[in-house]
C-alpha cells in the first residue's frame, strides 16, 4: 500500500485564531489515538488540557510553537519550550501517519540548530515514542508521573544535535 501524502504548509501558532482548533485536534488526538496504547481513565484524564483555551493560549504563547495546516485546517502542531525541549508535538487522527508530525520535529530540529541547542529531550508517549525513534532520538530510562491519582508512563528521549 502506498504512503499517503498530505501538502500542508507550517506557519507560527496564532494565539488569537488557534486555540480552540488546537483544544479540538489535541483532544481527538489523544481520544482516538492513544486509545491503542492507554488506558480509557488515563485518556480522560491527558485530554483535559485541551478544554481551556486560556490554558492552551498560556502554554503554546511561550518558546516555539508551530502549527501544520492543510486547506485552512490545523493537521498538527508542535511546541520546543523550553529551548531544549520539545513539549509538545500532536497530529490530528485524519492526518497522522501523513508526514505532519515529521516535518513539525524536522522544523523544531532546524531551528534548535540554529539556536545553538547542542542536546534536544522530549518525553515521549508511547505513541510518540516510535517517530522520536525514527528521527534519531533515543530513549534514557522509563519514567513514571502522576496525574489525578493515575501513574502515567512516559519515555525522557535525548537528541544530540553535534551528531548530524
């Protein structure tokens, strides 16, 4: 089966026009693909975060946020903050597997890069985890967090930008 591709352009988040969509496609995305890999009380509990706007607007207004859009929709986005971190980094479930969460870490990568970063972590889901992996990025020790009474599993992943 052939790789579906999607064209999409990548611009900077827009606090005052891109909240809501982002809450919407953060939401979907955890709901419906997570659900293979957690939990149904951990989902409610990650998708949270996506019901505030202020909260959205908070987060994703500090360090670099990037946003992937196709035909005036939000595919994706992706945030590095602090300037050694990415925190972030979700594809909405029509457009996974497309490229869009690719090329969002391929433009975090770059301007990290240009930055000056010389070491990029990010805490992987175990979603996430395998696109981290095919980037170069490898994983440290699996570490546990809480929210809400329910320990969450995530993987602490390092990328060494002097290796490329």
């Amino acid at each position: 089966m052939a790789k579906r591709t999607t064209h999409f352009a990548i611009r900077r988040f827009r606090p005052e026009f891109d909240c809501a969509a982002i809450g919407a496609l953060y939401s979907q995305s955890i709901i419906e693909l997570g659900a293979t890999s957690y939990e149904p009380d951990v989902i409610e509990v990650w998708r949270q975060w996506g019901e505030s706007t202020q909260a959205i607007a908070l987060t994703l207004s500090q360090g670099q946020t990037l946003i992937a859009q196709h035909s005036g929709r939000i595919a994706g986005f992706a945030q590095r903050q602090p300037y050694d971190h990415i925190n972030m980094l979700y594809t909405h479930p029509d457009f996974a597997r497309r490229g869009i969460a690719s090329a969002l870490l391929e433009e975090l990568l770059i301007s990290a890069r240009r930055d000056g970063v010389r070491e990029l972590s990010a805490d992987a889901s175990r979603v996430s985890r395998p696109l981290f992996e095919k980037h170069g990025f490898k994983a440290d020790e699996v570490e546990w967090i809480e929210r809400e009474n329910l320990r969450i599993e995530r993987f602490p992943m390092t990328y060494l930008l002097d290796d490329d």
